[in-house]
C-alpha cells in the first residue's frame, strides 16, 4: 500500500527579510497557528459558437492572463514581531520574503511582497490574535 506525503502545517513558513547585507530571513512569530498560501489565475473567458449550427450550445475557451501569489497567516499575537509588522505596513514599500515549504521536496517562493492587510484583537480575559495577508508585490519572484 502506497500512502500520500503528505505535510505538517507548520512546515509552511514566510520568512521576512530584514534589508540588510548580506539579507537574513526569519519567520514573524504572530503566524503560529494558520498559514496557507494562495497561487490564483485570472481568466479570460470566450465562449466560442459552432459555425455550421448557430443554434447549438456555445463552448467556452479559456486563457490565462495574469497570476498572483498570496500568503495569508495568523495565531496568537506576538507584540514585538507585530510591532515590526506595522513598521513594514507603515512603510507602504515592497520588501522581501519567502515563503517556504519545508517538507521535503518543498518549493521556496522568493520576491518582494506587500503587506495586504493585518489586524491584532482579542477578547477579555484571553490572549489577543493576529492576522496577516501578504500579496507577491513585482513580477520578479522566484519559484524553486
């Protein structure tokens, strides 16, 4: 019997970049628990009607037109890498990440990244929850 390779949750990581030389990278601690990373295409869309019977069903034809890679994460609020995180936000600039998927055989996207949204709030008497949606900034991102 032959069984998936299947891969723990926390081998999925993005590791921010700290702009320094040589770049190191680490991983922001607020994303502890949930992580997932979104590859998506945008579409165009014909539907293409059969000449020699006008009335029949038409059938769609479909491109690619552009793609996009996002990364969303959360967990329990770690004040001092959401601190870090709002400085980057404040900022308004590309910097650079990774995502990385540590099981074997993983891929590492590599490029400039934009913090798309982020929000930190709890309840009393619990500890406060973070989470981030990163989106890939420029074209120029690497996929090993």
């Amino acid at each position: 019997m032959a069984y998936q390779d299947s891969a723990p949750g926390e081998e999925l990581v993005f590791l921010f970049g700290d702009g320094g030389g040589p770049e190191t990278f680490a991983a922001g601690c607020s994303i502890n628990t949930d992580r997932k990373l979104d590859l998506s295409s945008e579409l165009s869309d014909a539907v293409l009607t059969d000449c020699t019977t006008p009335s029949a069903p038409g059938r769609h034809k479909r491109r690619v037109k552009s793609t996009d890679i996002k990364f969303t994460g959360g967990g329990i609020a770690d004040i001092p890498s959401f601190n870090l995180l709002v400085e980057l936000w404040h900022a308004g600039a590309p910097f650079n990440g990774k995502v990385v998927q540590y099981h074997d055989g993983g891929q590492t996207i590599t490029g400039k990244w934009l913090i798309e949204n982020m929000s930190i709030g709890g309840a009393k008497g619990e500890e406060q929850n973070f989470d981030i949606s990163l989106a890939i900034a420029d074209p120029d991102y690497t996929i090993a």
